[in-house]
C-alpha cells in the first residue's frame, strides 16, 4: 500500500508515529517527507494490517493535522524488511 498524506504533517512526528504503528502491526515498509510537504508511507503486510494502518494515518500522533490522505495498492516490494523512516 502506498499513503500520501497532507497537512500538517512535517515536524511533529508523523513519521516516527507511523513507523512505531507499523511496527506494531507487523508491517514491512517506511515512511519519508517529501518535498512538497507531505508524507509518503510504503507498507506491506496482511490487509487486516494494512487497513488498520490507514486509519491510524487518517488520524495522526497528537500535533499533527492531516487535511488528505491518498491511498492505493501496489504491487509487493519484496526486499522490504522491517519498517522505518526513509530520509531523503
């Protein structure tokens, strides 16, 4: 699944909330600010998971506002291991 999110979601970590959620869920994947603003996640796992991670995103840790969220599945990245924050 891949997640791009909008709003406040830059430095108040977004990203640190995701990777400790995927984690927990099991999920494979991670979770990078983009240029734009916006955060990209990346997970793979069992869809249970996987839904359950979107509406975590949806929501987001205490300071952060996420105004949209885009979602779609893609095909399996199969040298994921773990989940992460991605710098780029």
């Amino acid at each position: 699944m891949r997640l791009r999110v909008t709003g406040r979601v830059q430095g108040v970590g977004f990203r640190y909330f995701i990777v400790r959620e995927a984690q927990r869920l099991g999920l494979c994947g991670y979770a990078a600010n983009r240029a734009d603003g916006s955060v990209e996640i990346h997970a793979q796992g069992a869809d249970a998971a996987l839904k359950e991670l979107l509406e975590v995103a949806r929501r987001g840790p205490r300071h952060a506002r996420v105004d949209d969220l885009e979602s779609e599945f893609t095909d399996w990245i199969h040298s994921l291991t773990g989940f992460e924050v991605q710098l780029r």
